[in-house]
C-alpha cells in the first residue's frame, strides 16, 4: 500500500535508513541522526515537499521523498528525490512505484526539473534512475570521503514538465497535501499499476 508518511512512521523510517548510514556510501551522512533529529528533519521536508511510504501487513518496506537541490528563488521548480528500501523489497517494483508516485506528485505541485544525486559506487540506483527516464547531468569527481575513501557522483536529471514561462512557483506540500481525495486517487492508482 502506498500512502503519504506520517510523524508516526518515523521511527520505522529511520530504522530503514540508519543502515544505509552505517553501512554504505549510498548517504554521506557519518551518523544516525536521533530519532528527534529525524523527526524535525520530516517535519521541515514536508513541509515543502511529499513523503511517502510503502507498507504491507502494518511493515513499511520503503519511503521516497523530495528536498529543494538548491536554495535561491531561480531554482524552486526543481527537487531532489529519494528513495530508501529494506533489502527485502528490493526487486519487486516497490522502488518504481513510489518513485513514480513521488514524481506525480511533484509534478502536481509545479515542479518541472528532478535532480538525483547518486553515488558512483551505487550502480543499482545509476540503473533504476535511466530505466526511470533520467539521464547524466553531470559528475562530480572524488567530492565527498566516507570509509575511508574518496567518493564520487553523478548528477542525474528528469524534466517532468516543462512551462517555459511559469507565472508562480509550485504549491507547497503543506497546501497541496490538503486536497485529501485527490492525493489518495493519486496514490490508489499508483499502488494498482
């Protein structure tokens, strides 16, 4: 089942995303962030942006969620989306699914350009982004140092809309979000498809 996240799901969350910190290159993050920590972070994120979670049988088996790349006003038709799985919902079009919720989503906001900063040793997630419709914007080269070792990545971008002259900036999340029924037809024909 694929829903939009709530404060009470953040521990679960977390507990998804601390191994991620601990044991891979996949976030550049050192530590686990406290379960307050996290919660704030959640708190800030959507407030601009959606968070959503899969679940089965009362287990969320992933999230995906979206983040402003960039600060200044010129860049707020773009975001930043991610994804989190537990290895077991790996391979069964979970990832797909709640990637292309997220991405409806934010389209529905008004975001046209999705950017995917991607570590260089994650080629899982270089190949889910280009079946997806992403394509390399860019590299940056042994920028980031995590176990020990110099680490690069790739930009990769998806143009989900383009208005070539937008007249206001997207919705805020904590205002699109409110349009309920909308939002759970969204994420019911996404969850069948």
């Amino acid at each position: 089942m694929l829903r939009i996240a709530t404060e009470a799901d953040v521990p679960a969350i977390l507990a998804i995303y601390a191994p991620y910190v601990r044991n891979t290159t996949i976030t550049f993050e050192y530590d686990v962030p406290s379960e307050a920590e996290f919660l704030d972070r959640f708190r800030r994120i959507t407030r601009e942006f959606p968070w959503l979670v899969w679940e089965e049988n009362g287990e969320i088996l992933g999230y995906a969620y979206a983040t402003r790349p960039f600060e200044r006003a010129a860049y707020r038709w773009c975001a930043e989306p991610s994804i989190y799985l537990v290895s077991a919902a790996q391979g069964r079009g979970i990832g797909r699914k709640l990637y292309l919720a997220l991405e409806e989503l934010l389209k529905l906001q008004g975001c046209q350009v999705l950017l995917a900063l991607i570590t260089g040793e994650n080629q899982g997630s270089l190949r889910f982004h280009e079946k997806l419709g992403y394509s390399l914007a860019g590299e940056l080269k042994d920028c980031g140092f995590k176990f020990n070792r110099w680490l690069s990545v790739f930009w990769m971008e998806k143009r989900i809309e383009i208005v070539h002259n937008p007249m206001v900036f997207p919705t805020d999340w904590g205002v699109l979000g409110q349009d309920a029924q909308k939002i759970c037809d969204i994420l019911y024909n996404l969850s069948l498809s």
